[in-house]
C-alpha cells in the first residue's frame, strides 16, 4: 500500500482534526455509542471476572508482596529483588523518567533519591496498597490515588511533582538492576508546549551525562502537528535515537490522520521504531478516548510496511480488537505492559509469544509488576520457552542490539 491508498483510509481523520479544534464532538464513525459501549463492558467484565482466570487470585500487598512469589525476595532494607538467577535478563521496551514542563523547575537526573515514588505509589504504606496483577494495572488506583496522580500531572508543568523529582536515571538503574533488567527505552513525549517542551533533549542529555547510554536507550518524541517535526526527527536520529514515542490520546491525533503520512514516510526512510500509546486505558479524559481505537492504526501499518511500530500496552483496554489486527501485518509488535495474567495468557496463546515485547511503564509502576505477570504466565512447560522471547529475544531483533 503506497501513501495515496495511506491518505484514502485515513480521509475521515482530515475533517476531524479541523473539526476537533472547534467542537467537542467527534466526526462521524470516529466515536460511537457502540465504542462507549465496549470499554463499559471491558470494565465490568474485568471487575466480576478478576482471579476466576487459569492463575486464581493474584493479588498481593503492593510491590514488596510480590515476594511472596518464588522469583522474588525482599533484601535487608526491604526492597523486592529478582533473585532467581534462571530468569534471563531483560529488555525494558517502555520507560520514561520524571516529567517537568512549562513552569515546573527542572527535575536533577542525577539525583538518587532517599525513596522512589512511582505513580502507583504501592509501597508509601505498612502493608502496600492491594496490588492485583489480574486486572489492568490502571485499576490498581484508588480514586484517592487518582486524585494524587491528578495533582501530580498538574505539578509537572507549574510547581514541580514530588513524585516526578524522584524518578531519575540512578534510580532507574537501581531497580533494573535489582530488576534483572539489563536495558530500558526510555520515552519522552513532546506535549505541544510554547516552552519548557523539550524533555527528548533533557533526557537525552541526562544519559549521556550519566555515562548510562549502554543500560539507557534514549528515545523521542515529536508533535504530530510540530512546525519542525520532520527535522527534529532528523537530528535525532542523525544522533543515534532509534525510537520514536506518539501518544494519540495525550497529543490528541488520529493515527491515521493524513497530516501524519509524512511523519511515518520520514520515519520509515531513517529507520525510526514508532512506538504508539495504543487503546483506550479508561483514565484518560472522555474526550481523549476515540483517538485510540484499534481501528485507528490499521491504516499505518498497512500503508507504511517498512515501518517498524510498537503498540503500546498491546491495545490497553482494546485488546481484544488490537491484538488480532496486529496479528496480520508483520511491521507490528506489541508492548504488554498493563495486561492483566489473563488477558496477557490470551494474547501469549494468540502470538505464539512472537513480538511481544516486555514493558514496565516505568515511572508509573514498579518494573517487578510486569517482570511478575510474564513469569506466572510463562511458568507451564508448554510456555517456557516463551519467557527469554518475550523479555529478551524478541527486543534484541527489532533494536538490532547485539
């Protein structure tokens, strides 16, 4: 499929993205009543159905409880550990650092804080927060903590986020390491600020300051309606970026919009990964939502099949749409992260464990989250081989590491 047949599929996107800027409704066939529909079911279905699946209950007293599983400890200062030394080490697909933008006084990359907190701040308590590894990792807020991660994502941009200050590169190398997490990509996303929007060039920076660019692969990002976004891309990869991060629901753009068709040409001639946020997560403003239907990105992967793209959180909460049209285009990986041990059983049993990709989402959750649910769904001999493809082998094919 060539660009023409690229903006054919994606023509609905063109009147949308003029018409979103002066009405709150979407154009039609972009959201609908039946869309709403769908995640509400997902939603109730996940609540009545959580611990029923293959695994049983999974359920424990927030990150440090997950030593309760045999892979894990806790050290002497009570820090869950990786210790099984037969896990291979792995390959973090999906990561980012603490963000500061527009107002916010730039975050100390270098810092290494006396305790990380994560968005999911699961361990700030005596036991921690309940942690069920078998809904989608979002439903693990209380609407208490939504309203902390509320004033946080505020804070980003005006005060400064006290949970953001602590999310630093020597705090990310510490939990890899104790992690067995031997790389992480990590992801900025340029918001479309007049100022202060430049976290792909503080973070790049911040690594390479930190002598980490061997365990830290540093990502971008552009504006999908950026006046220089096709020579941001350039210099970035002229540098040695590899992966690019588009967020359709923070960055409010259909992927298939046509307005994208040059990002995605440009990316594909450089060898840029694009790696989308993909699906809807359920926490997100209304408002955001229809930008991430699976049917969305179809359009991308067909008409740019050189293009190399990661879905994120393998659909969110759209997995059972997004996962079977990835499944037909070869240019298509899936970053698991959020998936619950069922869903993430059903997504192994659909691929094969062929380009899944392992992803923590790194600040908002402890990497051990997600290093825990590909070890129960991993553990039966018919699916062990799987275990270093999804955590390793798979990301080394498609980063060409060595």
């Amino acid at each position: 499929m060539n660009r023409r047949t690229f903006l054919q599929l994606g023509s609905t996107g063109l009147l949308g993205a003029a018409m979103s800027a002066c009405s709150n409704e979407p154009p039609p066939g972009r959201y609908t009543q039946a869309d709403i529909a769908l995640l509400t079911a997902q939603q109730r279905a996940e609540r009545q159905l959580s611990g029923t699946g293959p695994h049983g209950r999974q359920v424990y007293a927030g990150y440090r409880g997950l030593s309760e599983l045999p892979w894990f400890d806790l050290d002497e200062s009570g820090r869950l550990r990786c210790t099984d030394e037969s896990i291979p080490y792995a390959i973090d697909i999906h990561s980012h650092l603490g963000i500061s933008t527009l107002f916010a006084p730039d975050i100390d990359l270098q810092a290494r804080p006396t305790r990380l907190r994560h968005l999911l701040d699961c361990d700030a308590s005596t036991p921690g927060c309940e942690l069920n590894l078998d809904v989608y990792a979002n439903s693990n807020f209380t609407e208490q903590m939504l309203q902390d991660l509320e004033r946080s994502t505020l804070a980003q941009g005006l005060w400064g986020s006290p949970f953001s200050a602590t999310q630093t590169i020597p705090a990310l190398l510490d939990e890899m390491d104790a992690m067995r997490v031997e790389k992480s990509v990590v992801l900025p996303i340029k918001l479309g600020f007049p100022f202060g929007d430049d976290l792909t060039e503080r973070w790049r920076r911040g690594i390479e300051d930190a002598g980490a660019d061997k365990r830290l692969v540093a990502g971008l990002s552009v504006h999908p309606r950026g006046r220089n976004r096709l020579e941001e891309m350039r210099a970035h990869a002229a540098t040695g970026a590899r992966v690019m991060k588009l967020h359709p629901t923070v960055q409010s753009f259909y992927p298939d919009d046509p307005i994208m068709a040059p990002v995605y040409e440009e990316a594909q001639r450089l060898g840029l990964i694009v790696f989308f946020h993909g699906g809807r997560a359920g926490i997100e403003p209304p408002s955001r939502m229809r930008y991430a239907l699976p049917r969305h990105y179809e359009a991308v992967l067909a008409g740019f099949p050189k293009l190399q793209v990661i879905i994120g959180h393998a659909g969110a909460r759209d997995m059972t749409n997004m996962v079977p049209m990835a499944q037909q285009y070869e240019n298509a990986w899936l970053d698991i992260h959020g998936q619950g041990v069922t869903a993430l059983d059903e997504i192994i049993a659909a691929t094969g464990g062929e380009r899944l990709l392992f992803g923590s989402d790194w600040t908002f959750y402890h990497i051990g989250m997600t290093l825990a649910k590909v070890l129960i769904c991993t553990e039966a001999p018919s699916t062990r081989p799987m275990r270093q493809r999804i955590l390793r082998d798979n990301a080394i094919a498609l980063l060409g590491l060595n």
